[in-house]
C-alpha cells in the first residue's frame, strides 16, 4: 500500500517506473475492492432505467495533461508515446505535464518528479508505466478528472490479470476519476482533419486497429470527429461513449468495433438513448461463431454472450449490425451524411439493361422497395429514352442520352417521383467521356435535391477523374465500391429512418413496482429446485395465463372423478419437481374416453414413475385440446441480458426447426408483434391449407404477460417454457398446456 507522506510517493513512483524500465507490463495487487453506487432509477427488477451519460469533454478537449512516465530518451517505447502526446496537446491547445521521478526536463518541458508536483489540477493524465493501480491513488489526491492506461497483462490474460483488473477497476471507483483502459493505445490521440464540414463519425473500438479504415475515411472527405479506443473496459465502457457521442451536436453517425460487451443493460440504454436522439450506432459485433467467440474473450478477457441474444437486443433498440469493416465504413459514412429520406421507394438507374437487372434483384432479395414507376412517369422517361427500353424500374437508358443534355432530364425526372426516395446507379466500369458526364450529371442533381443519390464506382482501379475529383469531391453523394457495401448502407438508411420515427424507449413504460401477480408467485417458488407442471401452471395462472382445466389426483378414483369433471376426452399425466421431459419417459396418455381407461392409465403412469425412480407429487388429469397453433413462449437468463423471454413454433418443431425470435425486458406490444414475424413458420399463425387463423392477439398478450414476470421474478426465475402453448383459432384465445420452470 502507499504511504500517505509526499516523501513515499515519491520514492514509490520512482522504484514503479525503474522498476519497469518505462515499458508497460503488469503487476498483481492484493488491494480490496468495496464500492458504492448512485441512487438511480430503477425497474421492479431493480436495474436502471437511463443511462448515466459521463461528461467527456475534458477528456476529448482537456486543458492540461499529465504524461506520468514521460520520456525524451532514444530508444525507451515511453518516447515515441510522449512525443505524440505533445504534438497533440499542442494541437488541441492543451498544457502538458511530463512527470518522472529523474529527468528535470522532456523535450524542452518541465518535468515533474511525481504528480503531487503537479502545478495545477490537470484534466487527463496519461499513464506509461507497467502498473496503474498504485497510481490511480496519487491521482485521486491531485483531483484528477481522467486517465488513460496502456498497460496491458489484465483480463486479456486469464484469471490472474482478471483479477488484477478488477483490483484495478475498484481503485478506480473510489478514486472518483474515470478510466480508459488498460490495454488501450493512443487513437484518442489522433490527428483529425479540422477541414471537413458536415456531420462526422465518432468511433468506438476495442481493438484500435480495427477502427483504422474507418479513421482512413477521412482521405476522402469524410468527417472524424472522435476515437475512444475503450480496451479492456475497466472503467469507460463502449455505453458510455454512445452515450455521449448521441449527444454531441456535430456527431452523423456512432461506428464502434465491439469484441465483447461490458454489461448488456448498460449498453441497452446507450442504443436508447441514441434511439431517442436519432444518432445512429453502427456495430461490428464479433463472435457470431464459436471460434469468433474464443478468440474475442482472450482478446478482450469479457464475456461475448449468446449471439442470438445480442443479435436480437441490438435490432430491438435500433443498433445497425454490420459483418465487415468495408460494410461500417461505407454504412456509418452514408448515415451520417445522408439527409432524412422523402420515400422508401429505390430506383435503379444504368446505361445498361443487364446491369440494372443485376443490382435489382440484389437490392429486392435484401428487403428494398423498387416501386414500378407510373405509366406517366415511364412516358415522360420515353421521351429521352428508346421506347424499346425498360423504364418502369430498373431504369435502362441505353447508354447514349448520358452523354449530352438528356442525361439531367432523365435524372430530374425519376427524383421528381413522389415514390422514389434513393436513387442507385451502378457504373460497372470507365467509359469516358459519358461516365464523366454521367458523374458530373448526378452530383449535379444531388446538390439541388434533397434525395439521396448513390453511385456505385466497379472499376477495380479508382484512380479515374470522375471517381476521384468529381464523385468523392461531393459531400451529397454516397459512392460505394462494391454492390452488396451499398445494398447493406441503403438498407441501413431507410430502416434508421423508419425506426426512429416510430421509437418510443420502452424503459418510459417499464414496470417500477410489483403487481398482484408478483405477490402470488413468490408463495410457489421454490429456490434452487425445479417446479412441478402442476406448480409451474399455478405460476402462468397467477399471471393472468390461460391453462387447461385440470386436477392433481393421487388415486385412480379420484382420477375418474376429474375426468367426469374436467369433460372427456382428457389427457393423464404424471407431475413431480423433476419431470422435464415426461413423453420420453411414456409419462403422457391422451385421449382417454373412459373410466377403464383413466384407471390403466393412472397404474401404468404410477408404475413406470416407482420404476424409473421418479417422485411425483401426484397426476394430472387435464383437458384436452387439439385445435391450434403449438408454440413455444419462454424465459431463459442471459449472462449479458440478464432475463430474456422468446417465442417460436412448438412442440416438437422447436427441437427440429429452431424456429424463434428472442427480445430483451423491457419492449411493448409493437415488439412482441416483431417477434412473431421473424418466424420463418409465421405463416401458421395465419392460417394454411384450409385451417383458421390462430388468435395473435392471445398470443402476443401471453408473450408480454410472460415477459412481466421475467421482470419480477428475473432474481428468482431461472427458466421458464410453456411448451406447447396452443394458440387456438382467432377469438379464442391461447391455452398453455405443458410448462417448465426453474427457481435460481
């Protein structure tokens, strides 16, 4: 532990850095880790409801830093860091600090033996030495707002460095200062060009390198306003940058490079908070595979969570998910540049018929709308186009009407269409002087409409004029390189816009107290067990969820009465806390008509149960019903999520199909609904080869009733299946017949 004198500190900063030879390394402290929270708004689950949004702008704008480690010697790693470090606080008109136990000056400055010889209170400090820990208390001391470390060796590592950044992390909390890193570098610390207009692009990246096509973006007129390279996330998180980022005036666009999430609630409200402002946040999120998985957790030592799980969550609150940098690239560029679509409708426009067919059907298959064109708008078209040409949508102008004046009508008019929202052309190739033309042509047009104008530029060289001066040299034109980059971005485009406009935060409806139902359920929990069917179906009834009429019975007479008052035909089976798969074990009989069958059936179910040693808390005799749609409705925990409820086709098809769509607590009915048509089997629902449609509503009224106790009951509920849940044709309702559940 450090002493408290200023003579300890000293000494001990001195022996830290020597002892390191400047060149960043880990340590391992046994230091304790309390902490203490703010007083938020909650849910009933108790997780918070808004995003803490950290003010950054002394970390991004500081007015002094201190370089704690500093050097000027040739050959120390510290040197080449110290001198970027100058050359960017003189850029962004900060005072530097370089701090070292024996050097009296840095590259001409002053240099300050340790920071309690700080001559002021400075904004950010930047930490070059193996181990921070011990020096995150110093800079609490001197009321430092900011730091930033590189050392790496912590949870990237395994469970040594884990724990070491954990010590570190919770040093951090008491010190009341915010921390990039560990193992981060200097992007934050980049040049950015202060010459370009318009909105920019603020990065986020855990691995810096990844961010670099994107920082390149600006070699061709693209706006970069930020970099926060976040690192093993031990304090600033990938959240909390959106979070503010959403919230900056002259930031288009979010584009982060996500390897593993810090905390999935957190990150949740950070896309909301983006959602609600209309920033929006494109992600490359890796670990899609398993191998993809392995490799991010040694990356970055966090947890890389299910990807269905994080899939769904960041399509639930409008995160764009992208698969390659090419596609953040061009996507993030095009959001934040492109004004507010007038339609949905695209129009594809070429001088060659093959090559509009080619990019339509690539465009159809992705979801975008082509909108056949009027018959007046195709006539006006004709005027300047061949008669023999399609010009109802791909447009197809022949080629010649591009070289001359006819080429701006042409363009003119499909953007006067009140259906046409983009305009795409493809240029598979140079062919000048018609492709200059046409380039001069559509930036033309694009500078005196407020519709978006794409381009995309085939040829495999990009040296051409028209690409590299005419086209790029628009900030009102998206010029892509490839097919599926601008498919991807449109795509992007029109679907932000349309979510945006229908966004409303479901944290504003979230549940803040219990309902009748909590009261009632928490009687029928049982921690650490499994639940009976019987248990778990007077869990579903306490929350208002439909079930069949059944009794639990513990005798054959008593099983013949209920039959008689349930109403034949019934359905016998055996009920015990664990029974999970009952018709595998021939525990199930259905369609029992008779009294003689209901007293076989109740021995033959008693009998197989003492056989296979299987304790039962007694039978269920139900009702029995046939006609509907067998579905799935379940709550499952995630290690990110937390709670997480989904819904997909059931019964045995949910084994074979894997059929089901997955949201976060807390959405509203508009999401339940979602769910339900990303079902490839959606067409059941609405009815096949003569059966009647199933009642939805019921359905979605289930789903959101099931998603109010993994709310409630997320701290105590471990998983929950209602398998099947028969959807019973429209007006009707939906019946649970079967149900798991299991307390934590």
């Amino acid at each position: 532990m450090l002493g408290s004198t200023h003579g300890t500190l000293t000494t001990d900063f001195r022996a830290r850095v020597e002892a390191c030879g400047e060149t960043p390394r880990t340590a391992v402290h046994s230091m304790a880790a309390p902490s203490s929270e703010d007083t938020v708004a909650v849910d009933v689950s108790g997780r918070p409801l808004h995003a803490d949004v950290p003010d950054l702008d002394r970390f991004f704008r500081p007015e002094s830093v201190a370089v704690i480690g500093a050097s000027d010697a040739e050959g120390r790693p510290n040197t080449g860091i110290t001198r970027q470090l100058v050359a960017w606080a003189e850029r962004v008109g900060a005072r530097i600090h370089p701090v070292h136990p024996t050097r009296p000056t840095v590259f001409g400055l002053p240099c300050h033996a340790s920071v309690a010889d700080l001559p002021e209170q400075v904004d950010l400090a930047v930490l070059l030495v193996g181990d921070p820990l011990p020096v995150i208390e110093e800079l609490a001391e001197a009321k430092v707002k900011f730091a930033v470390a590189f050392a790496s060796g912590f949870a990237e590592t395994g469970d040594e460095g884990a724990a070491a950044q954990a010590r570190l992390a919770a040093a951090v909390r008491r010190s009341g200062l915010r921390l990039l890193g560990p193992n981060t570098n200097l992007n934050a610390f980049e040049e950015f060009r202060d010459d370009l207009d318009g909105p920019a692009i603020a990065l986020i990246t855990q691995s810096g390198h990844q961010g670099r096509p994107v920082y390149t973006l600006q070699e061709l007129g693209i706006r970069l306003s930020h970099w926060a390279p976040t690192g093993n996330e031990a304090d600033l998180e990938t959240s909390d940058f959106i979070s503010y980022f959403a919230e900056q005036p002259e930031v288009g666009a979010i584009a982060c490079y996500v390897e593993g999430l810090k905390d999935g609630r957190s990150f949740l409200l950070a896309a909301d908070r983006a959602a609600r402002a209309g920033v929006p946040v494109v992600a490359v999120k890796v670990g899609r595979t398993e191998t993809g998985a392995r490799m991010a957790a040694s990356h970055t030592g966090k947890l890389t969570g299910a990807d269905t799980v994080v899939d769904a969550a960041m399509r639930q609150f409008g995160v764009i998910r992208v698969d390659g940098l090419d596609e953040l690239q061009d996507t993030a560029a095009l959001l934040a540049r492109a004004r507010k679509p007038q339609a949905d409708g695209v129009v594809v426009y070429s001088i060659s018929g093959g090559t509009g067919a080619h990019f339509s059907d690539l465009a159809t298959e992705a979801g975008l709308s082509l909108p056949t064109l009027s018959r007046a708008k195709q006539d006006e078209l004709h005027q300047w186009i061949p008669q023999y040409l399609n010009v109802a949508n791909p447009v197809d102008n022949g080629g010649h009407p591009v070289g001359d004046w006819r080429g701006r009508k042409i363009i003119d008019t499909i953007l006067a269409d009140p259906s046409v929202g983009v305009l795409i052309c493809p240029i598979t190739g140079p062919f000048p002087p018609m492709s200059d033309k046409l380039a001069q042509d559509l930036v033309d047009a694009a500078e005196q409409s407020d519709k978006l104008i794409c381009v995309v530029w085939g040829s495999p060289v990009g040296t051409e004029e028209a690409y590299r001066t005419t086209l790029l040299g628009s900030s009102r034109v998206a010029t892509f390189r490839t097919f599926g980059n601008c498919i991807t971005a449109v795509r992007a485009y029109l679907g932000h816009h349309r979510f945006t406009a229908a966004y409303r935060s479901p944290f504003e409806d979230a549940p803040r107290t219990p309902s009748p139902s909590y009261r009632k359920a928490q009687a029928l929990m049982r921690p650490g067990q499994q639940l009976s069917e019987h248990a778990a179906k007077q869990l579903l009834r306490a929350y208002g969820i439909r079930v069949p009429r059944e009794q639990l019975v513990t005798s054959a007479a008593a099983a013949v009465r209920a039959a008689g008052l349930v109403g034949y035909p019934v359905v016998m089976k055996a009920s015990g806390p664990q029974l999970a798969h009952k018709t595998e074990l021939g525990l199930v009989k259905i369609g029992l008509t008779s009294a003689s069958q209901i007293r076989d059936a109740y021995r033959e179910l008693t009998d197989i149960a003492r056989y296979e040693n299987v304790p039962l808390d007694g039978i269920l005799v139900c009702q029995m019903v046939e006609r509907g749609v067998e579905m799935v409705v379940g709550v499952t925990q995630d290690d990110l999520f937390g709670p997480t409820v989904t819904v997909g086709l059931g019964g045995v098809l949910v084994e074979v199909l894997h059929d089901a769509a997955v949201r976060v607590p807390p959405f509203g009915e508009d999401q339940a609904r979602a769910m339900l048509t990303e079902l490839r089997g959606h067409a059941l629902l609405e009815g096949v080869r003569g059966a009647p449609p199933a009642d939805v509503d019921a359905l979605v009224e289930v789903v959101l009733r099931v998603q109010r106790m993994a709310l409630e009951l997320g701290g105590v509920l471990s998983e929950l299946d209602i398998n099947p849940l028969m959807v019973l044709p429209r007006g009707q309702g939906a019946v649970a017949l079967d149900a798991l559940a299991i307390c934590r």
